[in-house]
C-alpha cells in the first residue's frame, strides 16, 4: 500500500494540513476518484501532515496533479481524530 503525505511545520501546521486535507477531498470529487482514504496525522508539535491512500489506479494521476512531499509503502497511519 503506498500513502502520499504533504508536510506542514510550525505553529499552524495542524491547522494547515486540514486545510490542504479539503482541497484533495475537492480534487478526488472533481477527478471522480474513489476509493482514496484522506486524513491528517499529527507527527509531533509543529508538525503534521495531510495524506491520501490512493487507489492503485489513480497513483499516477494524483502523484502528479498534486506532488507529495513524501510516498511511504506500509500501512496508512492511524488518523487523529481532530
């Protein structure tokens, strides 16, 4: 499973990184993409990242259109519940 993240730091990187969250849930709706699971994880203070588990056949597209700042393969990271 690969997950697409995109870091945020600082005072309102939490705040940020939600924000960013509902403009790739706009993307995903706008592109007819489903299947993706999109959350928000808080790595530490100062930091948190927005993240998207696309579906396999929309990787490429979404990778492109969007540019992450990281791609990690595992398990997707467990969502803060904010």
């Amino acid at each position: 499973m690969i997950t697409f993240y995109w870091d945020f730091f600082g005072p309102n990187s939490e705040k940020t990184a939600r924000h960013f969250e509902h403009h790739l849930v706009e993307f995903l709706k706008t592109h007819a993409i489903e299947g993706a699971h999109v959350g928000v994880v808080l790595e530490e203070e100062g930091r948190a990242s927005a993240f998207c588990v696309p579906p396999e056949q929309s990787r490429e597209a979404i990778g492109r259109a969007l540019r992450p700042r990281r791609v990690e393969e595992g398990d997707p990271p467990s969502v803060d519940g904010g």
